[in-house]
C-alpha cells in the first residue's frame, strides 16, 4: 500500500514541480521597486483606508494572470502574437505602443530603486546606475534571465521581514482586517492618483504579456492548465499578503507619526521597530533585491513581446546574429531607462510612484485586448472564459477607467488636489 502510495504521489509532485514558475514568479516581480514604493506610500500617507482596494485585487489580479495563461496554453504565442493574427497590424502597433510606455516607466522605476538603494549609503547613482546596467546586460545576453530571476527572487524574501515587522509593530488588526472589506474613500486628487498606482502597481500590463510569454517559452500545454492556474492563485495571494504587511507596516508606523516619504530614508524608518539602527540597511537590501529582478525580467518582457508581435526572431536560444532585433530591444529597454534616473535632482521615489500611474492607466488597453481573445471561441475553442472570470476582469476594467476619469476631471469638480 505504502509503495502504491508512493508510485502514484511522486509522479505528481515531479510534475507539479517541472510546471511551476510563471505564476510565482510574475506575482512576485509585481513587488518590484514600483511595489514597495507605491504600498510603503499607501500606508504612510493614507492609513489603512485603501487595503479594501487591495482586496478586491488580489481576485483582480488572479484572474487577469489566469487567463494570459489559458491563452497561452492553448493558442502556444505570446499576447503580442495573438493580437497581431487576429486583430492586425495597426491594432498591434497601438498595443505595443500602450506596452512600451508602461513598460520604459516601470524600468525607470527599477533603476531608480537601485539608486535608491544605495543613496540611503551616501554613494550617488551616476556610479551605481551604469554598474547596475552593465550587470543586468551581461547576464541577459552572455546567461539567461531565468538563472537571474532564481537568485533575485531567492533575495526577495527579504518580504517576510514586513510580515515580520507587521506582528512587532502591534497593529490594530482588527482595524487593518475591517479596511479590508470596508469601502473607503477620499475625494482627492491625490488620493485617486495614489489608488491609481496601487491597482497599475498590483495588476501589470507587462505582467499579462510576460506570463504567457513564460508559458509558451517553457513549453507548456493545455494538459498543464490545472497545475498553472493553481498556481497563479497561490501566487496571486502570496503578494497581496506581503502587499498587506507592507501597507501595514507603514500605516501603524509612518503614518502614525504623521511621516510623509519623500526619499527611501523615510520608507526605511517603517522596519525601525524590527531592525532599530539598522533599518536602512535592511530597506536597502530588499529594495536593491526587488529593482534588480525587475531590471532583470521587463527588459526581456519587453523584447519577448515586441518581437513576436512584430514577427521578429526572438529567445535565449537565439545569438546576436539571428536575434539581432532580440537583444537591441532588451539593451535599448536598458540603456534608455538608466540615463533618465541619470538626470540630475531627478525626485526618485515620485518617479517610481508615477511609473505605476503610468501602468494603471493603460492598463484598460491591454486588459480589453485580453478580453476580447479569452472570449472568442474561434481562438479559445472550449476554454472561454465563464461568467464570474467576466465579471471579475471587466469590473476592473470599468473601475480603473472610472477612476482615471475621475482624477482628469477633478480639478474641474472641485476636487482638492
């Protein structure tokens, strides 16, 4: 009995352990130098007044990331690849233009997390940028991202120190668990410019191109769709969790104190209950930890859908020769974001803040795009989505338009800034 039992268990957990990747490891990128950021100023600046908003996106964001995976499974292209067989050429330049500006935000984002990182030391970026971006093309065209993101994500449980630091900090959980099924909202601009990124922060356009991406270049199947899309909602819910203590942390911290971030000294002082004196160097480590794997992974999220929307040879299979277009786009995709945080007095953490308004608001776009394919029988065949998937993606949608709309007219409305 005991060596059917055996026979039969480890098969399973050999193949479950050969499929997973994509939807942890997209789930944990969305924690980048953007994330920290953007929840560290969530908690510090507004409390635990938007954790409600963060509960309805961990459904939001599991179901966006399943369904670029099903579309992966079943169709074996990229989000970029569909699109262009099936909505054209112009409708595909329009996606990659929408992807390409979020995406060079988010990178910014990364770079300036990195000197972020180390400012708190005193060593300025003109030094510690172009090292960064050196390293980063290096490993991506002489190794491989995955090899990178193994050692990234290994140094992002750094995150278990805001879980940890949640339970020293003695919240009020009874207050953060309320907010989180308490709608609460303020009618300010910033407050809706600060929600904005919380959603484009939590829900990626670059993470629905780079998940199916990830599956297709894996050389996953439809057979593999139980496995996957478990593994989405796991991962979906491990960073919403950190998302939380994160929120958390600064809330009963920061906020409390009435600390508004400005620079990545002040995030820092919210891991002072856990880390006394040396809070800086803790924030900086997983803040560095968090920007590389960034810097590592939308580089080539970039280039992976660019090049296969566009038709262009494309993978780490490939060599400058035949993938010339390949690697110009992910050196471009590095060279370009590194030179703008280069630029002097440059308000770093608001750059990385407005990076993910960037991502909120063209969000919609791609989401729409992903919508429109799930949903089609002539290219899901028996895997379209169902009704509760519908509603879930689609109230997004709706919600993030609204709430954009909301923050372009509120000057007109009254609105305090």
């Amino acid at each position: 009995m005991a060596l059917r039992w055996k026979n039969t268990l480890w098969p399973k957990v050999l193949f479950f352990l050969s499929v997973i990747g994509p939807g942890i490891i997209a789930a944990n990128a969305d924690n980048d130098a953007g994330g920290i950021s953007t929840y560290s100023i969530v908690g510090a600046h507004f409390g635990t007044s938007m954790l409600w908003i963060l509960f309805l996106l961990t459904f939001s964001l599991a179901v966006t990331q399943e369904m670029g995976v099903r579309i992966g499974l079943v169709t074996q292209q990229g989000l970029g690849g569909v699109i262009r067989e099936y909505f054209g050429v112009r409708w595909t330049v329009f996606a990659m233009v929408a992807m390409l500006i979020a995406n060079m935000g988010t990178i910014v984002a990364e770079f300036a997390g990195i000197a972020s990182s180390f400012e708190l030391f005193g060593i300025t970026k003109y030094l510690v940028v172009p090292i960064a971006a050196v390293v980063v093309w290096t490993v991506l065209y002489k190794g491989s991202f995955r090899a990178a993101q193994k050692i990234f994500l290994l140094f992002s449980m750094f995150y278990i120190v805001y879980i940890i630091n949640g339970f020293i900090v003695k919240p009020d959980f009874g207050l953060a668990f309320k907010s989180l099924i308490t709608p609460q909202i303020q009618w300010s601009g910033t407050y809706l410019l600060t929600m904005i990124a919380l959603i484009g922060t939590t829900i990626t356009p670059w993470g629905q191109f780079f998940i199916q991406s990830y599956v297709v270049d894996k050389g996953l199947n439809i057979k593999h769709y139980s496995v996957e899309k478990w593994e989405v909602f796991i991962g979906a819910l491990i960073t919403n969790v950190v998302s939380f203590f994160i929120i958390v942390s600064t809330a009963f911290t920061l906020f409390q104190a009435g600390i508004r971030i400005h620079d990545a000294k002040d995030a820092a002082f919210a891991l002072e209950p856990l880390a006394g004196h040396f809070a800086e160097v803790l924030f900086a480590f997983g803040l560095f930890s968090a920007s590389m794997l960034g810097a590592f992974i939308l580089p080539v999220a970039t280039s992976y859908a660019v090049c296969e929307a566009l038709g262009w040879e494309y993978g780490f299979n490939t060599n400058w020769k035949n993938g010339r277009m390949f690697y110009s786009i992910i050196l471009f995709s590095i060279i370009l974001p590194a030179l703008i945080v280069l630029i002097p007095r440059l308000p770093l953490v608001n750059v990385m803040l407005l990076s993910q308004d960037i991502n909120g608001i063209l969000l919609p776009i791609i989401l729409i795009f992903v919508m429109l394919i799930i949903n089609n029988p002539r290219i899901m065949g028996a895997h379209t989505n169902k009704r509760w998937g519908n509603a879930i993606a689609w109230l997004t949608i709706i919600g993030i338009i609204f709430a954009t709309v909301l923050l372009v007219v509120a000057p007109l409305i009254g609105l305090a800034p």
